[in-house]
C-alpha cells in the first residue's frame, strides 16, 4: 500500500492483460499483517503486497502466484 491525497491508500493490482493498476482504499481496520479495506478493490483482484517500489501503473508484468500477490477475494 502507499498513502494517497486525502486519507487514501494507493493498491496496486494486476489485471486480466498483465498491467499494473493503483486502486485507491480507505482503511477501516489494520491487525497485525491484516488490512481492512473498503474501496475500488473487486472480488478476484490480484493485489501486489510487496516490492510496490519496483513498478508504476500501466507497466506489464509477469504475474506468479507468490508470496508478493494475492487474491483479494
């Protein structure tokens, strides 16, 4: 996550084509490594969660099942 304007957080999720995209979230909750979010995220999204320093949004990349994405579903 990186912290947006106006109390919002940026996530990074990798879509159907390969391309990175910044969805923004308000925060609800945070426990221990767990967020609680609400906001532009969908059901099925992958959600980059670390190494959010190495890519841009509209950048193609290879996406893995890693400990860097998950499902957001």
């Amino acid at each position: 996550m990186t912290q947006g304007d106006q109390g919002l957080w940026g996530v990074y999720v990798i879509d159907d084509e390969s391309v990175v995209n910044r969805r923004l979230v308000e925060l609800i909750h945070t426990e221990a490594n767990r967020v609680y979010a609400r906001g532009t995220l969908a059901d099925g999204d992958w959600v980059v969660d670390s190494g959010v320093h190495r890519i841009v949004p509209g950048q193609k990349v290879l996406a893995t099942e890693s400990e860097a994405v998950h499902n957001a579903g």
